[in-house]
C-alpha cells in the first residue's frame, strides 16, 4: 500500500562533535513539541544559548534519549555525515484477505529527515556559528509546523496520544532508502 506521507528534510553542517548530542536532542525535541497532539506542560532547554521548547513527556524524553545513544554509537571517526528520521503514524483499520476480521494499521502521515554534517571539533569561538545554524534549523522546524498543519489526520480517539511515532537510524547494512520505503508502507500492530 502506497502512502501520502508529507516530507520534511532539516539539513545542518559542520556540528562540532562536541555539540552532536545536544543538537540532535534540540531537534527531536522541538520536531515532538509541534507535533505530539496531547495536553502537555512545556518545559525548556537550553543549548548553545538557544531556548528549546520541549514536552514533559518522560516517554518521548526517554526516547530520544535512547535514539540519540544508538545514533551517536552507530558513527565512526570518519563518518562525516549522519541521518535520522521521526515517523508519525494514523491507525487505520484494515481488512484482511478474506474480508473476514479487521486489523488496525499503522500508516506514515508525516516524515521528518534530520541529515546532520560532521566537522572536526572547532574552537569554542566557532561555537556561535553552531548555535545560529540551530536557531534557524528550529525556525525551520516551526514553519514547517505551522504552514502543514492541514497534514495532521482527524484525531479519532481522547485516550493518550492519538498518532503513534517513532526515531529512526538506518543500519550499516540497509540503505537509507530502503528503511524508508520499509517504514512508510502500512505496519501491521501487534
């Protein structure tokens, strides 16, 4: 099954390695404030004296915890460039073969690419160009929110958040592409 999910690519160069973590973590963050559709109490975070608004979700916080380690681990000393992407998905009910009983699938409504450039680390002095290029990746951030919120499917449900997501890293033996094509055709939930 094809899938009409809206792309969002925010590219951001020469990120000092020392600044990796952080960064990454601002964006994630900032990409779930704007879109996890649940009452939430913001919260902020501070980096490279950017102000970020982030959720108080301990699950969302959780994961990108996690996402961040296993992006971080999975780059070597020469990586000069890395990838990741947050899926959000709509459950739709779904027939099977026979017509007989109803599944519910998981479709991609939305896909966000985060390609981060690498530079060796630089003086502290190049910190302020770091911090201009993430202040203007998270104006992107909101734009892209704001100007696509006709993308966002009919919330069918008041119990939590209503469209489930997920952070994803390709592995070093699947292409970027082919995780993408994998992850954007329907899941089945279990």
């Amino acid at each position: 099954m094809a899938t009409n999910a809206r792309e969002f690519g925010i590219e951001m160069t020469s990120i000092p390695k020392r600044h990796l973590r952080n960064v990454l973590q601002a964006l994630l963050h900032s990409i779930f404030f704007h879109r996890l559709l649940v009452n939430v109490k913001p919260r902020e975070l501070n980096v490279l004296d950017t102000t970020v608004s982030i959720t108080d979700s301990w699950e969302v916080e959780a994961l990108i915890e996690e996402k961040t380690n296993e992006f971080l681990s999975s780059l070597h000393d020469n990586t000069k460039q890395g990838k990741i992407a947050v899926l959000f998905y709509e459950k739709k009910s779904a027939r099977n073969w026979f017509q007989i009983t109803r599944t519910e699938e998981l479709v991609c409504w939305e896909r966000w690419t985060l390609t981060l450039g690498l530079a060796q680390d630089s003086p502290e002095s190049q910190d302020g160009m770091c911090g201009r290029q993430l202040s203007q990746s998270l104006l992107e951030i909101l734009k892209m929110a704001n100007d696509h919120k006709e993308n966002v499917p009919s919330i069918t449900t008041i119990d939590g958040n209503p469209f489930p997501y997920r952070i994803v890293i390709p592995s070093r033996s699947e292409s970027w592409s082919a995780m993408m094509r994998r992850l954007l055709v329907t899941d089945t939930l279990t």
